[in-house]
C-alpha cells in the first residue's frame, strides 16, 4: 500500500533525488533516475557563484535549475496531497479498495503541503528574480561596453 501522506513528505523532502517516484513507481522509474541531473547541475552552479562571483554567466544559468527542481517536486507534493482518496488508491493502490486508509489526507498531510506551498513559492520566485537580475545586469553591462 503507498500512503499519500509518505509520498508528500518524500516528495517535498527528497523531490529533487527522485525519492518519490522510487516510493511509488519503484526503481526502475526513468524520471525518478533523471531528477538528481539537474540538482546536481543547480548546485554546480552555486558552487561556480562561490569559486568565482556572482558575475560567472554559467552560474546565473545553471543555479535556477536547483531551484526548478524544488519547485516543481513542491508541486508534486501539493499534487499528491489534495488528490482524492479514491483518485489516489486508484492510483497507486489499485488492489485496495477505494476507501482504503493509505489514501486519506491526514494532518501530516496538511503540514506537508503547507511546507510544500511555501517552499516550492519561495524557490520558484527566488530563481525567477535570481535569473532575470543576473540577465539584465549582463546587458547594462555589455551596452555599456558597446557605447564606449
């Protein structure tokens, strides 16, 4: 039996390693392999940010990934936490009845997606402003280099 409640956490927590899609697609699960790639290329990114500035152009385009990743594992998470009960056991429990315990939203379902909310928000923002600044500080810069 997959329990939604499990699957929010695993989600929201271990999103970007794909430990959701393990949980409930087992290992063989193309995407669940495929999430670290750009977690692992986001925290590149803000590796190259603290070896050489914030002025690197391939950190300003690798960092956001990190933070796309987050976003959207956050999303699954809030997907996966306001699914129905029967939705959810049709799902991913398709021997159990449509009722069955796995499936109910619980209070620890709640608190996951409220984290989830603010979490995945506050990354998808944070690498949205973060991306944009890095791009139109690069063009003031270049024309500035132009007009001289």
């Amino acid at each position: 039996m997959k329990n939604k409640t499990t699957a929010c956490w695993l989600a929201f927590i271990g999103g970007p390693l794909g430990l959701h899609r393990f949980y409930l697609r087992g290992l063989n699960d193309l995407l669940g392999w495929l999430l670290p790639l750009p977690t692992a290329i986001g925290l590149y990114g803000i590796e190259r940010v603290q070896k050489y500035g914030l002025d690197d152009q391939w950190s300003w385009a690798l960092i956001p990934l990190l933070g796309f990743t987050i976003a959207g594992c956050a999303l699954t998470a809030i997907v996966y936490g306001l699914m129905s009960p029967e939705k959810w056991n049709a799902k991913f429990n398709p021997s159990a009845p449509s009722d069955a315990a796995a499936g109910n939203t619980r209070w620890l379902t709640v608190g996951a997606l409220v984290l989830a909310l603010l979490l995945g928000t506050t990354a998808l923002m944070s690498s949205i402003a973060f991306s944009f600044q890095r791009y139109f500080e690069y063009q003031v810069e270049e024309s500035k280099k132009i007009s001289q």
